[in-house]
C-alpha cells in the first residue's frame, strides 16, 4: 500500500496540472539556463570539473573525502524536450553521497531546437571527454524516463561499435524505450498515470525523431539488439504507461542473456525514485546499493 506520503505527492501533481498542461510545457519548454546549472552547493561540497561540448555542459563532481573507481554517468529525463530538474540535482547528490562514485552529468541537447542526431553526437562528444579524463574507471549508467532510454541506447551503440569502455552496469529509472508507442495503453492506466500525458508524448517523440523511424533502436532501444549489455537495474511504478513495455524489456534482456534485477513500485507514479516519498528514499538507497 502506497504510503501517506505518497498519496500527497500524488494530490499535489494534480493539483499543479502536471498531466494537464504537459503539452504546453512540451511545445513551449522552458529554457532558463540558470535552473540547469549545478546547485551552488555542489562546489563547496565536491571537486566539480566543468567542460563545455557542443555548447552543453559536462559536470563532473567527486566527493572529497575519498577516491572511487567507479564513474557514474547520469542521463536526466524529460521527454527529450525539458531540461535537468531540481529532483535530478537531489538524487544525483544522494547517489554520490551513499556510493562516493564519482559522477557525470550530461546537459545534452534537447528538441525542439535538436533532434537526436545532435544528442548522439554531443553524448559520444562527451563520453569521449569524460574517459580521456577519468581513464581506467568502472563505468556505470544512470537515466531516468527518456534519459534511461538513452543511456540504453547508447550502451547499445557502444556494443555494436565496438568502443570501449562499455558500462559495467545500467541502472534505468522507469525507462522510455518506445517511442513509437506500439503497445496498447489501458484506459484505466492511461488514467493512473498523473504525470505522464501520452498526446504531449507522442509530440515530444515526433520533434525529437525530426522525420526518422521511431521504431530504430537509437529512439527506441527496446527494438535494438541487446546482446552484449552488462547487469541491468530496472526501477518502475505501477501506475506509469511506460509500465506496458517492461515485459517486453524483460523478454529482450532474458533471451540476450543480458543478467537484471526488476523492482516495480506498486501504485507508483512515473520517475518515483526521484521523489521525496518513502518509497522514493527506498528505491534510491536500493539503486546505490546495485551501484555499489
């Protein structure tokens, strides 16, 4: 059973029309670069290095009390078309805290001004930069919603590239892996969902393909080949349409012979880890402890 907590959060996203005024929010994104910066507090609490890559920014940040050889990755979710949030800043903090892994994070371009194309290049860009930096560490990606559909495909496009390193590890946070949304929604799911508005979805997909295949791996791994992968944890709510493909996510990681770990939350909101609930605070210590 959900907890009280939980319950109230799930008011106040109805309450701020979360759902209701998604398309608005996805035609008309907000672009306030102050919002994306890291908080001011992460550079008196860590060693933050900053590199600029095609005119987006890599923050890596460390704890400073001691050194470890794991390197987390983070993808921030928002349907390819919102920037980083104040709830990406807070659980990216609580992960280096609990794991002291170093960790990175990707501010990489968004449509409608991007498709992509431009996310792909800016992310290999960045890859790139962070390992010529940072040799010789165990490399782990974290994404959540979108950002954990990226961090799939990318981990498929370094298999079947051939480049290395390859993450040792994938953690994904209820994970967009479809684009082309081909499974059937449940009316009765669609309407649990709070937050997530499929007609602002399949907006978000069309601007963010720009014209191409949704059903490519790169815009929907789930169709990609999964052969090759590493460990992969999977957190994901009940009560978010993107609940619909976790089968098939499960089907296609089983006959790679691809090793998981699957954790749903029942009556769980879309991205729940993320938010100040117990359930939350739960999900996010089970992620460190997969990390570590």
């Amino acid at each position: 059973m959900a907890s009280l907590l939980s319950k109230i959060f799930d008011r106040y996203i109805i309450l701020i029309g979360m759902k209701k005024n998604a398309i608005k929010r996805y035609s008309l994104p907000d672009r306030n670069t102050n919002a994306t910066r890291a908080p001011k507090r992460f550079y008196k609490k860590y060693e933050v290095d900053e590199q600029i890559i095609y005119e987006r920014r890599i923050y890596t940040m460390s704890s400073k009390s001691g050194r470890s050889k794991k390197h987390i990755v983070f993808f921030h979710g928002g349907a390819y078309v919102n920037e980083i949030s104040i709830f990406h800043w807070k659980v990216v903090e609580k992960i280096i805290d609990f794991t002291g892994c170093k960790l990175s994070v990707l501010d990489y371009p968004l449509a409608p001004e991007h498709n992509y194309k431009d996310t792909f290049e800016m992310v290999s860009e960045s890859y790139s930069a962070i390992i010529s930096k940072n040799p010789d560490e165990e490399i782990i990606f974290v994404g959540d919603s979108a950002g954990a559909g990226l961090a799939l495909a990318f981990a498929q496009k370094l298999v079947k590239d051939g480049l290395d390193p390859k993450p040792q590890k994938l953690v994904l946070i209820s994970p967009w892996v479809d684009l082309s949304i081909s499974t059937y929604i449940p009316p009765e799911l669609n309407k649990k969902d709070l937050l997530l508005n499929l007609e602002a979805l399949h907006m978000a997909a069309d601007m963010y393909a720009s014209g191409s295949d949704k059903r490519q791996y790169l815009l929907s791994p789930i169709f990609g080949d999964f052969s090759g992968l590493p460990l992969t944890g999977i957190w994901v709510g009940t009560s978010e349409i993107v609940w619909v493909d976790m089968p098939k996510l499960k089907e296609k990681l089983k006959e790679a012979g691809v090793p998981y770990i699957y954790t749903e939350g029942e009556g769980m909101q879309h991205d729940y880890p993320l938010f100040p609930i117990p359930e939350g605070k739960r999900a996010v210590t089970e992620i460190c402890n997969f990390i570590i």
